[in-house]
C-alpha cells in the first residue's frame, strides 16, 4: 500500500535527522511493484543556516492519506510534534 510505502520513509527520513542530524531537500522517488525506492540529497545540520523551530517527533498514520488523481499524486500526513 502507497500510504505505508510513505509512513516508512518518512519514518527514515526522521530518524536520519535525529540519528545523523541531516536535513533533505531533494528527492528522486520511485515506486515500483509495491517497493519505494529514494534518493534523498542533503546535509549536514548547520545552526547557522538552519533554524529548527519545532522538531517532528514521530510521523503517524492517523489522517494518513495518499491518492492518485488525474493531476498526478497528492498526499496528506499529520505529525506528532
């Protein structure tokens, strides 16, 4: 399902942040038979470039939507901060 495809790279991507404290930019996403496969660019968190106001601390299913229209895709996700 593209809606849990979605939680657990977000997911990763979190944990990165906190683990490697990184921040990401750019994203090449491709999703394939059922697997997502990424390509998230970023760097190193600079204090003085970066100013994080408020942390994600979990990413949730609740309110957790992904759907195909024909504009392309839209996805909605709610966080825990």
């Amino acid at each position: 399902r593209h809606d849990d495809l979605l939680h657990d790279w977000l997911a990763e991507l979190l944990y990165r942040f906190h683990a490697e404290h990184r921040v990401y930019a750019q994203f090449e996403v491709e999703v394939t038979d059922g697997k997502l496969a990424a390509t998230a660019r970023g760097e190193p968190i600079d204090p003085a470039r970066h100013e994080i106001e408020t942390e994600i601390k979990a990413i949730t299913y609740h309110g957790l939507k992904v759907e195909q229209d024909e504009q392309g895709w839209q996805a909605e996700v709610i966080v825990d901060l």
